[in-house]
C-alpha cells in the first residue's frame, strides 16, 4: 500500500483543500502519513506539496519546500512529487522547466487531475468529507471560493479566480460530517466570508449559513476569519451579540487608517468609514474581541500617514494585530500602476515600530483578563503544560491559555488525565498574563 505525506503551506483555506485531498486519497488507498513526520523514521513513497504564492516571503517559503522535497526525492527517500496550489497556478508555465525533478504540478482547480496523476478514483460521495489536519475538536469550514474585490497588492483574484460560494446545503452537510467526527469548533473562513451568498442569493446570506450551523448537534462554537470592512452586514453583528455559540470575536483585515493609502490600495472604503465600522461593532457587541491585519509601506504611506497609522492603532487598541511588509506581486493591479517607492529598510523599521506598539496593546489587554473565569477549550497536552483557548482566542494565530499546576491539572472533572482533557470544554481562572499568552489554573 502506497505513503502519501502532504505538505499544507500558506493559509487555513489551502488547509482545507490539503484535507480533502488527503480524504480522496485515504480512499483511493493510500496510507496517510502526517505532515510532521520525520522522512527519515516515516517514510511516504508519495509527497504533495500545497503551496502558497501570496506573496514574496510564502513564495520564497514554498520553493525551498519543493527544493527540499526534491533532495529527498534525489536521496532515494521518496518515490514520486508533485506540487499543488497557489504557486502552481501562478507560475504554471515557468515551474516545470526550474524545477524538473518534480512530477507534476496542479492549479487551484485541478484537483481532478491531480487524483489521476495519484491513480485515485474519484469519488462524488466524499466531495464533503476530509481528512482532518488539525486537532480532532476544531476545523476550518471554506464558505466560498476566490474573490471579486480588485485590491491594489493582492494577487488572490488573479490567482483563485472570482467569489464563488459554496451552496448552503454543501456546507451543512460538511459540518455535520464534521461533528459527527468530533468537531466541536467551526472556523468560518474565505476570502471575505461577509460576501457569501451573493452569487448564489443574490444577497449576503452569512447569518442564515451561521444560524443553520448552530443547530447542528456537537458544534458548540462557530468564529469569523477574514471579513472585508465595507459593507459588513449589521445582521452578523445582532448574530454575535446573542448567539451563544458564535464567538464575540472577529478577523476583519483593514490594511491601513489613511485615505490617501486606503485609495491607492483600492480598497473601496475611506478612513472615516473604517472607524464607524469599528464603532458599530464595538456598540453592537460589547467585548468583542477584534484581529486586525495591517500593511505598511504600500506606496502613498509617508512618515506623516504612518504616524497616524500608529495612533490610530493606538486609539481602537486591537486585541490582535498582525501586519505586512508591501510586496509588490506581478500582475496586480499594483504593480503594474504604482511605484514601490518604500525602501525595503523603512518598510522593516515600520513594521517594528508598529508591532512594538501592538505588544504593549496586547499586554495590557491580556493583564485585564487577570481574575476572569472563562470556559476554555482543551487543545494538545505535552511536557506537563495543557494548552488550551476561549472563545477569545483562535488556533495558530493567537496566544494561547495556558494550564500547567499539577493540583489545579487534578480538579478536571470526568476525565482520566490531562490527556483526556484535550477536546473537552472546562472552567479556569486566569491568575499571570504576558504579551501573548496567558496562566490559568481550573476551577
């Protein structure tokens, strides 16, 4: 029986994708080996690689992905290599004469013939099933395809082509499959889960799609990754603040604060709609907690538009912020109509002093959480340390909530051990908190 190893870079959605390729494959017969495993103890005859081609840090990291890959292949440690995915799609015609050792690569949208190239058989009945990558208790649910927004820096359109929402149905019958399996969080994402629908309804239809997943036996949390600012839907927000299940938390990416910056992204929004939307969601749902992704160096950003950038991350104090360094991508709109003026240096030394400020922000934020109870979800357990999330907190991209006292470890109730906690839910108090993560002992 044939090993396949994937390797998944870049992004929850290309997670997704890696998944139901893994799930094809199980059934075409293949024997799945993880995506951790050392080549050398756990040997696959078959490597997949998904990559990413967002841009020039994720590309760098996915060629020297297949370079390694095709080391092995050369060593004799894996028999067959094909690279799937973004930067299969982007650089489609230029890769199979760089990289010759690798036997095949595949577009975003053929998985069809990857299978073949697999001798997989497809398979209609599992279009909806996967293979889980991540912890058994919590997986991410692709709500819809590519993109129709034109922004300035961002190749996805270009790359995945335009939104297309999965069917509503579709998405039901995988989250059931899913919490039938043990899933008991449901991470939301797409390219901008706020347009789902539109294609299909002819409306924004992400509240009914959440209303429809709460209901379903054994999902106990549903979270919001990547929702565009303009034109966000109130209904989402009434959703928030009185579904239970639907966590007070929201990954809107805003990219800057300035207009001049704003327009030269094109990003269809203005600084003062930025903030009322901030304010409308602050309003509607007291406690959320909000992830921002910000971007410096974009041409039209001076040292006069960055300064206010960082007061305005001092003023709406983001309890998650992550940022970028402009990169300009071929056949984006920006690159073919702006100048990347920034030099690389100045884009570092913002991009520094911009986090340095966030650490503070989200310090402070964490220090305020100091004596809550909070209902955490138990995510691994290793070296003596449980690590687990509230609803606060979302996997790979936060910090995390920490429990590792021996007594308090003994008071989880029902459970055999710390082990046995993993994928339940429980009561801890925080008691310490640092820039990022925090202590919690259990009630």
């Amino acid at each position: 029986m044939s090993r396949i190893r994937l390797i998944s870079l870049g992004c929850s959605k290309n997670r997704v994708d890696s998944e139901h390729l893994l799930r094809l494959a199980q059934a075409g017969g293949y024997t799945v080996v993880p995506e951790e495993a050392d080549p050398l103890l756990e040997p696959a005859d078959t490597v997949v690689i998904n990559t990413c081609g967002f841009i020039g840090d994720a590309k760098e990291e996915s060629v020297n992905t297949i370079l390694e890959a095709v080391r092995d292949r050369q060593e004799g440690r894996i028999r067959h290599l094909f690279v799937m995915g973004c930067l299969a799609q982007r650089y489609r015609s230029e890769l199979p004469g760089l990289i010759p050792e690798v036997d095949g690569f595949f577009g975003v949208n053929e998985m069809p013939q990857l299978l073949q190239a697999l001798h997989v058989p497809s398979n209609p009945s599992l279009a909806a099933r996967r293979y889980l990558t991540t912890p058994a208790h919590y997986a991410y649910l692709k709500i819809s395809e590519g993109c129709d927004r034109r922004c300035s820096y961002c190749a996805i359109p270009l790359i995945r082509g335009p939104h297309v929402s999965v069917p509503l149905e579709v998405l039901e019958d995988e989250a059931r499959s899913l919490a039938g399996g043990g899933v008991r969080e449901l991470i939301l994402i797409a390219q901008d889960t706020t347009y789902y629908g539109m294609d299909l309804y002819g409306r924004r239809e992400l509240r009914r799609l959440i209303d429809r997943l709460s209901e379903i036996d054994g999902i106990e949390r549903i979270r919001l990754h990547y929702s565009y600012p303009e034109g966000f839907p109130q209904d989402v927000l009434e959703a928030m603040a009185t579904n239970p299940k639907l966590c007070p938390y929201l990954d809107i990416p805003l990219q800057h604060s300035e207009d001049a910056v704003l327009r030269a992204m094109r990003r269809h929004i203005d600084g003062e709609g930025t903030r009322r939307i901030l304010d409308r969601i602050r309003e509607s749902v007291p406690g959320v907690v909000l992830r921002t992704t910000l971007m410096v160096g974009h041409p039209g950003e001076g040292e006069a538009e960055f300064e206010r950038l960082l007061d305005f991350v001092r003023e709406y104090r983001f309890e998650r912020l992550g940022a970028f360094r402009y990169s300009e991508e071929e056949g984006t709109w920006g690159a073919e109509h702006l100048k990347d003026e920034v030099p690389e240096a100045v884009k570092q030394e913002r991009y520094d002093r911009l986090m340095e400020v966030q650490s503070g922000i989200s310090e402070a934020y964490n220090v305020s959480r100091i004596g809550t109870v909070e209902r955490v979800l138990a995510d691994s357990y290793a070296d003596g340390v449980l690590v687990t999330r509230s609803r606060f907190e979302s996997p790979e991209v936060d910090g995390e909530i920490l429990v590792g006292d021996a007594a308090s470890l003994s008071k989880l109730a029902g459970v055999s051990g710390p082990q046995a906690a993993v994928g339940t839910f429980f009561d801890v108090k925080i008691v310490s908190a640092g820039e990022y993560d925090l202590l919690a002992e259990v009630v």
